[in-house]
C-alpha cells in the first residue's frame, strides 16, 4: 500500500499550484514588497485576478458598491486575506482536470465549501484572528481525496462507501491505514503552504472532549455540520456532535440553528464561484 509521503510526492509533481500563488507567498515574506508589488503579482494570473474579484463582489464580503479593480481589492481584503483565497484558487485550480466518473466533484467542492463557510462563520463570530484563513482551510482540508481518485481511482471509490454508522475518515483509515488528511496536510508542507492553515486542518476530526484550541474546535464543528448538511444519511451519534462541539464553544441550540439557515443561503448565492463551475475550472 502506497504510505502518505509517496502521495504527497506523486501529487506535487502532477500537479503544481500557480505560479502566481508562490508569488504572492514570496510577496509577504519580503519586507520590501509594496502593496503595487502585490497588486502586480496578482494582475499577473488574469484567472486569478478574475477570481478574486468574483470573490470580493460576492455576497461573502456584503460591500456598498462594486470593486472593479484588483488593487482596490487588495486595499480592501488585505494582502494576507487575498494570499489565503489566492491558496484555495491555486489548489482547485491544480486538481481542475481529475476523472468526474470517480467521485461527484461537484459534491466534493459543495462539501468542502459548506466546511470553508461554516468555519468562517464561527471565525467572525467568535473574532478570531484572520478569520480568511479558516475559508482557506475548510476549502482544501479534503484534497487529498482528488491525490488518491487522480493515483489510485479503485481506493477512492472503495472510501465512499461509509454506512451510517461510519465517518468518511473512519472507512478511510479503515481502507488505507491513514485518512485523505493526512495526505492533505503532508502535500500542503510539500508545497509551503503557511502552517497557519496547516495547523486549522491537523485537529479537524479530534472529538469533542479534546482538549484543544479555540480554532480547532471551530474547524471541528465546521467539519461535522458540513458533513451533517452534505450527508443526511447518519445516525443520531454523529448528527449530534455539532451540538457537542458547539457546547465546547460556549454555543446554544439556538446559535447552530441561525449559523445552519445563514450557511444554506450563503452557499445558494457562492458555490458558482467556488466549486468546478468556477474555483476549479480554468
């Protein structure tokens, strides 16, 4: 059985991220880099200068009038917010081209999607630091499922088949002796992405007696609603953990049920600009 590091290594050399996402890591790494700098690099990746401004006119960012400038949304996201959407545009991007017989992409970016949402949600309204990079992290915490459909289709389509008494990283660990998290984190160290998205996604399944960060309990609750919104099938245990970890939160029945109606309407109005229609195409 291929082991977590060869996967990693399969994938970064099938698949490379933008040239314009290393850039912009290169960017806020040197203190000499100016905003025009920046707004440069961007400019430079035109899907990726489009993406962004389909991102900061969507109803994420709620903004008086339209931005029709990348550099007037730079000034506005901020150069660490955009480097974190740049991110998630440069991994759906590399993955834009896998079989669509193996696994319903389009599933796979609404779920992921729904994680990237409901963690933002639960950022902003906890006030946690550079709540962006919670999207970030909930958008690409599950890619290493496309490494293994892209290398080894048979496994991937062997992982769907979870029962309802079994979380998807449960037949996962089952099936490959370590779970599409793994992959995940190991492919995203290959490829320098920060370890403040890194660290989001390494506790994501921890449970929620765990104890452990403000953020991690923010991304594990995001998980588990996510997966509870994508699939209805589960059973009662695993419908119920939102609420424990809400619990961990210091949230009431009554806050999961606002962050669930505010999510479903959120993902009717972005998921064209998120999932394989627009994030993962070129």
């Amino acid at each position: 059985m291929i082991n977590v590091v060869e996967y990693a290594s399969f994938a970064s050399e099938m698949f490379e991220l933008p040239a314009a996402v290393i850039e912009t890591q290169s960017m806020l790494n040197d203190e000499k880099a100016s905003l025009e700098d920046f707004v440069n690099v961007v400019k430079f990746d035109p899907m990726l200068a489009t993406q962004l401004l389909k991102i900061v006119n969507s109803p994420l960012y709620h903004l008086r009038g339209p931005v029709n400038s990348v550099a007037s949304a730079v000034k506005i996201l901020g150069t660490r917010a955009v480097y974190d959407l740049a991110i998630s545009y440069g991994v759906a991007s590399a993955f834009h081209d896998l079989d669509k017989n193996t696994i319903d992409l389009e599933q796979f970016w609404a779920y992921s999607l729904r994680t990237a949402l409901f963690a933002r949600y639960w950022a902003q309204r906890l006030a946690l630091h550079e709540p962006e990079r919670f999207l970030t992290a909930g958008l690409i915490h599950n890619i290493g499922e496309l490494v293994v459909v892209s290398r080894h289709p048979e496994i991937a389509v062997q992982c769907t088949h979870f029962s309802v008494n079994q979380q998807p990283w449960e037949i996962q660990q089952n099936v490959m002796g370590y779970t599409y998290k793994d992959i995940t984190i190991r492919l995203l160290q290959v490829w320098g992405i920060p370890d403040s998205i890194i660290n989001l996604i390494k506790p994501i399944y921890h449970s929620p007696h765990h104890i452990g960060s403000i953020d991690a309990k923010v991304m594990q609750l995001a998980y588990h609603q996510s997966l509870h919104e994508t699939f209805p099938m589960f059973n009662d245990d695993i419908c119920e953990l939102p609420e424990q970890y809400a619990i961990s939160l210091g949230l009431n029945q009554t806050s999961l049920e606002q962050s669930v109606d505010n999510i479903r309407l959120s993902l009717l109005t972005v998921v064209n600009v998120f999932t394989t229609r627009g994030f993962g195409t070129r």
